[in-house]
C-alpha cells in the first residue's frame, strides 16, 4: 500500500534527459496506480571528436542539444508535460562570454590537456589543503586541473570568459535561458567546498575567475520557463550529476546500506549526513559529493564497464550480454588487473593494455573476448571489496547490504561475484536509477512527491528487485595477489567521472 502523505497534488509528467559519456536518452515518467511510469523517447550518442584549431578533444555539444530538442518535441507531441531536467557526467563544463556565445569548445575530460597538472597545482598546495577544503578526491581531469590547464594553455578563453556552466547547466541554459551551476555538479569540480559555496582561494590559486560562477542552486531548483521547444515546461535542476541522481534513484532503507551505480563507471559508496573529509578518506581518495536534500555522497570511482567495453568496440562486438555468458563458463580468478590504473583510461588499445598489464604481472594472458570480460568482471569484484572495508573503516559500522542499479545491475555474474567478494547480500535494480533520480526531484519540486524518503518508497513498490547471496569465497591467494597490486602501484589519481 502506498504510504500516506506520500502524494500532495495532482499528478504530472515529466521529462529527464539523462546524459551519460558515451550515450543519453530522454525519458517520460509519471505516476499511475501508484507506481513509477516510465517510457524511453529517445536514444542517442554523446559525440566528442578532435577541434582542428586547439588539438582538444571535446563535446559536439550542438549536436546533443539537436537529438534532445527533438526527443522534446516527440515527447511534448504525444503528452501533456509538465517540466524537464537534465543531468549528465560531471567535471566538464561550457565557458560563454559576455554576449553569452560559447568560448573555445567544451573539452572532453579524457583529453590529456591534464597531464601533470595535477601533480604541479599539489607542488604549490597540499593535498590536505585542498581536500580539506572540498573533501573531492584526486582525479587528474577534475574540473580543477582542466581550468588550470586553461588558463595556462588557452589564457586568451579565460579572458573572454564571463559565465562559467557545467554540462548541464549549459544545457538548461540552451532551454531555458537561465544561468545556473546546480550543486551535485559543481562539487565534483574541486572548487566548491564543504559549504556548498565555491571557493574563491582555489579559484584564485589557479588564476581563474569567481566571477564567472553562479551561486551553487540545491538539486530540485525551478529555474524558469523554458524556451523554444520547451515552451510551457517548467526546467528544474535534478541533481543534475548523473550519480547524485542515480544515488537519489537508489531505493536505500538506511545508511547500512551501501550502493554501487554500476555501469561505464562504478561509483560505489554511502550516503551521508555529514561529509567524511578526514585523513583516512584523504589517504583512500574517497570523495564527498553533494547530493539531493543537503546529503552527501561518500564514494570512491571505480573504473567499471569501461574496459570490456572497449574490448567490445574493438572487436565489433555488440551483443553484451552473450559476452557475459561466456564469460561465466571462464576459470574464475585466472587473471586479475587493477581497473583504476591510469593505463585503461584510454589506451590506443583496450585489448593490448590489459593483456600487456596481465602479461607484465606474471599471470595467464587472456586470448579471448571472454577470458577477458571475465578478467574485468572478477577484477571489479575484488575492487568492490575493498572499497567496502574502506567504507566500513570510515564510517565505523558493518555495512548490511550493496545496492546495485543502472544498466550494469543487469550483469548477473558480475552481481553474484559482488556478493562473494563483499560477503553481503546484494540487491540489483532498478536499471532505470538515474532517470528515476531525475525524475523524482522533479516531482518533489512540483509537490507531486513529499521527499526524497517518499520517493524512494515508491521506486521500491515500482520495480522488481533480483537478490544475490554469498556463495562461494574468494581464494586467499587471489586476495594475495590483487592487494599486493594495490600496494606496489603508485598512485597517479584514479580516472573516473
């Protein structure tokens, strides 16, 4: 039975674009019988490609504003709808200038325009002082480091530059005319502190300008009416990180529980009241994101899917799930890589780097698309592993269960080995997380839905959930090797978004 208080006013349909590095799709949800309704508009890729003039990578932001315009005109065709949020990866961002045009172009966050610069800004200033100040982790292409880059490479952008927008934020700027940087987002820059406030000595120690920020909006802000296409929408800023809103869309009962947002990229942590920024989650790198209501995302990054399916690119191999399959059939634990080393963030060649690293380390070289995917799968439950210690180690409590969503939960090996790596059970889904998140904040901010506790009750009652329970143990030999490849490997920043 649905909770009373749950719903306050009149239903209504809204639109989330949810935007992830390598795809987006536009998704309808409303609420009918009291459950979650949802419908896929549309699917498209999130193109970057090489600017002739600087030799960066960056976004074909025009482009991906062209398929949601069109996803919103579809949508807006077939049904009465009522507002519309954007969230996307994080860390990369638009510049305008005064006559609010674009400056240079939004550079991909896999560019190496990073390149030490992480290393040279932490010559000047402690890692204590900045994660004391952030509580972010160290990523080499955190928006810190790219502004740095900026400003060092291409002074004549920062110049020109008066507004500075997120992804997202940009892209409710192209729908709404609105100037915003929403808060989910804007802490996982390095540049907002604990305060939810950005920080004007980081700021100034990169030479880069405060001025050009907007003061961080909460997750769930009306910002106005839209414009154009979006004419008659309300946009509302979800949380607009596409984790916080994955988080937000993750049914957590407690804060025993601990969550993995499986996909591309892992996020796996806890939610929080207060940040945890002490000297144990400075050494294990665990980041302090912002998210819905005030609460915080204690995570660590996890290089997740991205590996396999590189692999999967490079053979031309589109069916994932048979590749899991086969995978299944593989010798568990037979070669295992440490998936956060830089050298899989974007070799030249997937294959290569992971058979070079197993062949470097002294274990079977992976032949097949299979053995492979099985050496990521068994590598990412071990990473899972650790990272549960390490979360237990902060927060001070066992953690009870993992919560698995996004289109990573549908991966059943990887689930089980989860649960026999972290000794807990496991839950999977919904698939559906971040656009759930999306949509529930929207919800909330039209007083369709009471809260965040509200929301979560009836994404739970909407959606089936698979469970998985610890069956086997991990060898200690294996246990051995990975921690001896954790110990010996100097750490350079753990790729993530």
């Amino acid at each position: 039975m649905t909770p009373a208080g749950r719903f306050k006013t009149a239903k209504a349909r809204c639109l989330a674009v949810d935007l992830g590095a390598g795809s987006g799709r536009v998704v309808l949800g409303d609420i009918a019988g009291e459950c979650w309704r949802l419908e896929e508009i549309g699917r498209f890729k999130t193109p970057h490609t090489l600017d002739s003039a600087s030799g960066y990578q960056f976004w074909e932001i025009d482009e991906i504003v062209a398929q949601i315009e069109q996803n919103v005109v579809t949508a807006t065709a077939a049904d009465q709808v009522a507002s519309l949020g954007v969230d996307s990866w994080g860390v990369d961002y638009v510049l305008l200038d005064e006559e609010l045009n674009r400056v240079g172009v939004p550079v991909c966050y896999r560019d190496d325009r990073t390149t030490g610069v992480m290393e040279d800004l932490c010559a000047r200033l402690s890692r204590e002082e900045i994660y004391g100040r952030t509580g972010i982790q160290f990523l080499s292409f955190n928006t810190i480091y790219q502004l740095a880059a900026c400003v060092k490479q291409r002074p004549e952008w920062i110049d020109r530059a008066r507004h500075f927008l997120m992804i997202p934020d940009y892209l409710h700027f192209r729908l709404s005319g609105v100037l915003s940087n929403e808060y989910t987002n804007a802490t996982t820059t390095q540049l907002c502190g604990l305060d939810g406030e950005w920080d004007k000595f980081l700021l100034g120690a990169i030479g880069s300008k405060g001025s050009m920020m907007q003061m961080p909006a909460a997750a769930g802000t009306v910002l106005g009416e839209g414009t154009g296409i979006a004419r008659g929408l309300k946009v509302i800023a979800p949380a607009t990180h596409d984790t916080g809103s994955a988080v937000a869309g993750t049914p957590l009962e407690d804060m025993d529980e601990a969550y993995i947002s499986s996909g591309t990229w892992s996020l796996m942590g806890i939610e929080s009241i207060s940040p945890i920024a002490n000297a144990d989650a400075l050494r294990m790198n665990f980041t302090n994101e912002g998210g819905v209501e005030g609460r915080f995302r204690v995570l660590k990054n996890i290089m997740g899917m991205w590996p396999i399916q590189r692999v999967c690119e490079e053979k031309n191999l589109a069916n994932f799930g048979s590749i899991v399959e086969q995978a299944a059939q593989e010798r568990a634990w037979r070669s295992i890589i440490h998936v956060n080393d830089p050298e899989f963030l974007n070799p030249p060649s997937m294959t290569d780097a992971i058979r070079d690293y197993c062949r470097r380390s002294d274990q079977p070289v992976p032949d097949t698309v299979a053995q492979m995917a099985r050496c990521v799968f068994d590598s990412l439950a071990l990473s899972y592993r650790t990272v549960k210690h390490q979360l237990e180690t902060l927060c001070g409590r066992r953690l009870k269960r993992i919560r698995i969503v996004g289109g990573g939960c549908k991966n059943g090996l990887l689930n089980q080995l989860c649960a026999d790596a972290c000794e807990l059970p496991v839950t999977a889904g919904p698939v559906e997380a971040s656009a759930l998140g999306n949509l529930s904040a929207q919800m909330i901010a039209l007083g369709v839905i009471e809260n965040l506790t509200a929301a979560r009750k009836l994404i739970c009652t909407s959606f089936e959930m698979q469970e998985f329970y610890p069956q086997t143990t991990v060898p200690g030999s294996v246990l051995a090797r990975f921690e001896e490849m954790l110990a010996t490997k100097e750490m350079k920043g753990e790729p993530c978004a």
